[in-house]
C-alpha cells in the first residue's frame, strides 16, 4: 500500500511540451511511472515521445483515462491549468510550478471546494512512491520502497533527509512535498490522516520550516489522531523576521511563524524532533527501532 | 516588494481613497515649496523609508512657521534613522514627505491581507490604531476585528458595514467606511497586494475618514502583471549586494554572520543556516541557487558572497537533483579563475553526478575543503570558527 499514487497511477502532464515538462516527463517515464498522455493547448494530435499530446485536459482523460495530472506549465498560467484539469474531473493534481500569484491561488483554492480533486503543491517536488510510481522532480535512485511516509514543506530539504533514512535502510512508503507557498492544496493534515489509515505505513517523518501555522495545526491533529510514530524537522531557526526566506509561504510575521514555536508544538504533541541534520537519518533509526 | 509611504498614497489617490493635502519632497528647498502651497501650519514632515517605527526614531515632525520647515527637513534629509524595523544600522533618508496638519479626533487601524488558512482575503480592523499593532494582537487580540471576503465572490457593503459597526464610529462615519473599504479592497485585489495597511486611519474633528498612513506590499510573484509598480522599486532602499544577486535571478538575503554559504533549495538553504549556527558559527547570508541553477549562476552566487567583507568562511551544499554536482564544481571552478578566495570553502554535494563533480573540484587543483555528508561539514565548518 502507500497513498495518492500507485501502479494504477496513469499520469497525465500539462506542459508536457515545454523544456522541463519534456525532461521531467522522461525521468518519470525511466522510473516506471505510467505517462499516458500530455497537453499542451494547439499542440493536440502530436507526441512527446511515445505519449499522445491533447489540447484539452478534458480531451486527454476521455481519451486515456489519465487519473492524475502533473503541472509543469508557466506560473502566470499555472492557475488556469490546475482548474482546466479540475474541471475536467481528474482526482489527483500535482503542480510543480513556482511562483503562482497568491491571488490566483486563493481563488484555485475556493474552486478545488466545489470539486472532488486533491491537489498537491504548488511550488512541490512532487510525490513518489517508492518502485511503483514517480509524480515530480525528485531524484528517484535516492528512494527505497519501505515503512515510512513523508511528509515535506520543501524539495531539496526532502531529497536529503530521504537520503539519510536510505543510507540508514529505512525504506518510505510515499513521500509527499507539499509545497513551499502560503496557500497550497493538500496539507500536513491530509497526508496526516492518509499515512495514519495506510497499512503499509509504520511511521511518519514530517518536515516544516518557518511561515504560517500548518505545523502547530499538524501538532494538534498528530495528538488527538495519529498513533504511529512521528519524527518532525523544522527549518529556520535562524531566519529573522520579516524576510522571505525564498519560499513564498517562509516569513516569519508579527512573530508568528516561528521555528521555535513549531518546534515547542511538536515536542509538546509527542514528535521526536531532529534538530542536527545531519543525524537525521540516525535518530529515526531510534526512533522508528520498534516498526522498521 | 515594498514601496513608500508616498507612493502608496499616489495609489490611494487613483482610487478616491482620502489622504492629507501634501507631497513629497527631495530637498530643503522643495519642502518650502510644499509647504507654501499647502497655505497653513503646522505641516507634518515624515522620513520616506521602507521601515515602520519612524516616528519613535525621530523621522516624523511638525513645523509651525517656513523656519521650521526650512529647520526640520534640514534635520531629517540626509539623517541616518534607525527604527526596530531597520536594524542597528539604520537607513539613510533621501526623500520626505510633507503634508498637512489635521486635528484629529480618533485614530484607527485598517488592513487587508491574504489569509493563508482560509484562502480568503481578510480586512482587520481595531479601535487601538496609532500603536503596534502587533502588540495589540499579541495583548488584546479580542481589539482586533476581523471579517473574511471570498475572492471570487467579492467584496459587498455589508463587509465594510459589519467593520464600521464593530469600530463604533456613528452612522455618518459607517457611510464612509462603505465606500472607501471597497476602494481599498480593489486596489489590494488589482495589484495583487500583500499587505494594504493603514496605521492611523483618522477620524478628524470634523468627521472625516481620512488615511494618515499607507503601507503597501506587493505579491512578488505577480508583478509580471503590474509592470507601472515596478517603477515604484527603490534601489536606494535594498542591500547593494541584494540587488546585485537580483540581476542573476539569485535569491539572496544578507544577514550579518561570519559563514558564508550557498545552497540549492529554500529549505535545505535555511536548514544549511541552522547547521552553521549548531557548528558555532552565524551565516552571513541566505543564498538560494535555485533547482535548474547554471555555472553562471553559481559562479555569481560566490563571487556576491565573498564580496561581503565579513566572511570568514563558506559552506557549499548542494543536493543534486536537477541542479548537477557537475555543473555546480564546473562554476566553483570558473569562481575560483576570476576572483580571489582568501577564506576556505567548504564544499558537500551529492546526488545527480556526485562523482563527476567530486572529480572536477580534485583535479582543478584548487584548496577546498570537502565534506562527506551534512555532519562532516558542520565539524569543518566548527573548527574553522574555532581557529
């Protein structure tokens, strides 16, 4: 088992065209991920490769049966896309693109309401599961297939500490970067909730940095809901207030946000909180001994 | 991006939202002019800065004659302010802003911004205006009003109404409210703004709405689309080497450690800053190369991180993944060939073409040091700051 994505998986990628849509989609296509098609607008009827190009999402799904869509188009159309592909009923939506406008998130947010689609990012690596399914741009070698989720606010942040649970050979049921944005899709609860219901799933890593409240949030589900064991990172101990730490969402404001407090609310809801890198991957090893 | 008080209220102007009679003003001379045209004392001159707390750090005064004018903007032009917004260092003042003297009867906080948990925009209001705001969140948060409006929906009257009536401000004001909270709210959604603030919005003698202040800050991500807001970028008011790291799509923050350091990633950039202060040291930076960073872009990332003087040391960390461990040392390299390394780089880098990279740094024959893994760093980086 694992969540979102699986070997039923049929990937569907808009932008699948443009520069990084052509070589995500064949690192995906390496890794074994099923592509079944691409869009990109008034390029239907050509191929990438092997996959069929449509003009419409509506079109591809008809078509293919695509069940979940990878977004690799430009931030200023990035909105559009991700409701193009909401609309036309796809249930999983993952977009990769950075620097959507807050605006345009807000009202793709209220829109995904009235819909039954999930959707992962923006500004995300993606999701994996580990030998069945690759949605993103992480770099696949570095997974193994295991007993734990992931569950991330930042790409290269995950890549490392994935690594550091491989190098320990803890393998991950699904790992999950949510994004680095103020307003973003599924939450820390959602996977919260999935990686608790999961059976493949024995414990869960979460990694947070500064900006907003979705971890203490998480802290608070993490005691009334979740029984697995947790191991909680956060990033910015050192970032001063009122800079934007690169991610659009990481800004410590009217000393809210702060990595400190996230890190008291971790600690307060029972997480094994890492707070040297670089023994990430050991102290899960601890921390995990009893389920790995 | 952030601009001036000044030219927030150039905006709030273009959507007929009151402001005092006034303008800004480069110099003594210009000052008197503005202040002749306004035709009455006392005026207000104000410091244009891109920091709050201006009035506590003596950038905020009033004159009563020409002389005072003449006396106060002398004072203020050219005065390096320091504010809890600025840093210790304080900001230099090139430009100011006079306006008109208004009797007050009643000062008001008013703001719009993106809530991030409900994905609506939020418009807070309190009867505690004039004062930090923050701290009357922090005491009183039950001061605080709060109404959401649904971005697709839009904004109706009875928002603007529910925030006059919370306020206490009679009927006659509550009419005004509902005609200027809309103003604000279209200019915060047609802009894309992040943060529309008025701190005092007055309630003068004679029961006018009029906003003393304007704060704006800008989307950054939108700007695309707001072309006329980009001139409003001061340059004056952001770090020279910030700006320097702009011009390369770098994204770079100055701070004032002693450990330079380079990374890819936002979050491995700011866990990498975690690392050097665990290992003893301060970051001097926060520099995010980006996932699809070139050699070009590396090598500018470190030539702007050895240009700051205090720089005792750098930290490389890089996570391969798009971003190569071949086309990182490749710039590391082309770095090294055009400026200067007086202080030792420590450089850890895996994924993507890890051994390639390694074989590169080898045999350009230059003296870095290479870590291992995160740990590994972290004990190079400790016992560098120890020497």
């Amino acid at each position: 088992m694992s969540i979102f994505v699986n070997k039923e998986t049929r990937l569907l990628v808009q932008g699948i065209t443009g520069r990084e849509g052509q070589f995500h989609t064949r690192q995906c296509v390496a890794y074994g991920t099923n592509v079944v098609a691409g869009v990109t607008p008034g390029k239907g009827g050509q191929k990438m490769d092997d996959v069929p190009v449509f003009n419409t999402v509506k079109d591809a799904v008809r078509e293919t049966g695509a069940n979940c869509s990878m977004i690799f188009v430009p931030p200023a159309f990035a909105a559009d896309a991700i409701m193009e592909a909401a609309d036309a009923g796809v249930p999983l939506i993952v977009a990769i693109t950075e620097g959507i406008p807050v605006l345009d998130m807000m009202k793709v947010k209220n829109f995904l309401n009235t819909t039954n689609s999930r959707l992962i990012g923006p500004n995300c690596p993606g999701i994996i599961t580990p030998g069945e399914c690759k949605v993103g741009i992480m770099p696949g070698p570095i997974h193994m297939p295991g007993p734990i989720g992931v569950i991330s606010r930042s790409g290269t942040l995950t890549y490392e500490v994935v690594y550091q649970l491989t190098q320990q050979n803890i393998g991950q049921s699904t790992c999950i970067g949510i994004g680095g944005d103020p307003i973003n899709g599924t939450n820390f609860i959602d996977c919260l909730e999935a990686f608790q219901a999961d059976p493949q799933t024995k414990g869960i890593v979460m990694v947070g940095e500064i900006g907003g409240s979705a971890e203490e949030e998480a802290c608070e589900y993490i005691v009334k809901n979740v029984t697995k064991p947790v191991v909680g990172f956060i990033a910015g101990l050192t970032a001063p207030p009122g800079r934007r730490m690169g991610h659009a969402g990481a800004i410590i404001s009217g000393g809210s946000g702060t990595a400190q407090a996230k890190i008291d609310a971790m600690k307060k809801a029972g997480i094994t909180v890492v707070e040297d890198l670089g023994n990430f991957g050991v102290i899960c090893k601890e921390a995990f001994g009893d389920v790995i | 991006m952030k601009i001036h008080e000044y030219q927030a209220k150039e905006l709030f102007d273009r959507f007929e939202v009151p402001i005092p009679r006034g303008s800004v003003a480069f110099s003594v001379d210009e000052a008197v002019k503005v202040a002749e045209s306004l035709g009455k004392f006392p005026v207000v001159i104000k410091a244009q800065i891109h920091a709050g707390g201006r009035g506590k750090g003596g950038g905020v005064k009033l004159a009563n004659s020409i002389e005072e004018v003449k006396q106060v903007a002398d004072e203020i032009l050219g005065m390096t302010l320091v504010t809890h917004q600025t840093g210790p260092e304080g900001k230099v003042v090139r430009k100011i802003l006079v306006e008109e003297g208004l009797d007050i009867d009643k000062e008001l906080y008013l703001s719009i911004i993106p809530d991030r948990s409900t994905a609506k925009v939020v418009i807070m209001a309190s009867e505690a205006g004039g004062m930090d705001i923050e701290e009357v969140a922090a005491k009183t948060p039950e001061k605080i009003i709060k109404v959401w409006v649904d971005p697709g929906f839009g904004i109706q009257p009875y928002h603007a109404r529910e925030v006059a009536f919370r306020l206490n401000v009679g009927p006659e004001l509550v009419k005004q409210f509902a005609v200027i909270i809309p103003r604000l709210y279209r200019l915060f959604f047609d802009y894309d703004c992040s943060l529309v603030e008025i701190n005092p919005l007055i309630i003068t003698k004679d029961k006018k709405l009029i906003a003393l202040d304007a704060k704006i800050n800008f989307d950054d991500n939108a700007l695309y689309r707001h072309k006329d807001i980009l001139e409003y970028r001061d340059l004056d008011e952001e770090d020279p080497l910030e700006v320097e790291a702009s011009k390369y799509n770098l994204n770079y923050i100055r701070l004032d450690g002693n450990i330079g350091n380079m990374v890819n990633g936002a979050g491995l950039a700011m866990a990498t800053m975690d690392v050097i202060k665990r290992a003893g040291g301060e970051p001097a930076n926060f520099l995010d190369v980006g996932g699809g960073a070139s050699a070009e872009m590396v090598e500018n990332g470190f030539r702007i991180i050895l240009s700051d003087e205090k720089v005792k040391a750098v930290l490389i960390n890089i996570f391969g993944g798009i971003l190569r461990c071949d086309v990182l040392a490749k710039g590391v390299v082309e770095a090294n060939k055009k400026v200067e390394v007086k202080v030792p780089v420590v450089i850890r880098m895996e994924g993507t073409n890890v051994e390639e990279g390694r074989r590169i740094l080898q045999e350009s024959g230059l003296n870095l040091i290479v870590a291992r893994d995160i740990k590994d760093a972290a004990e190079k980086i400790s016992s560098i700051v120890k020497e």
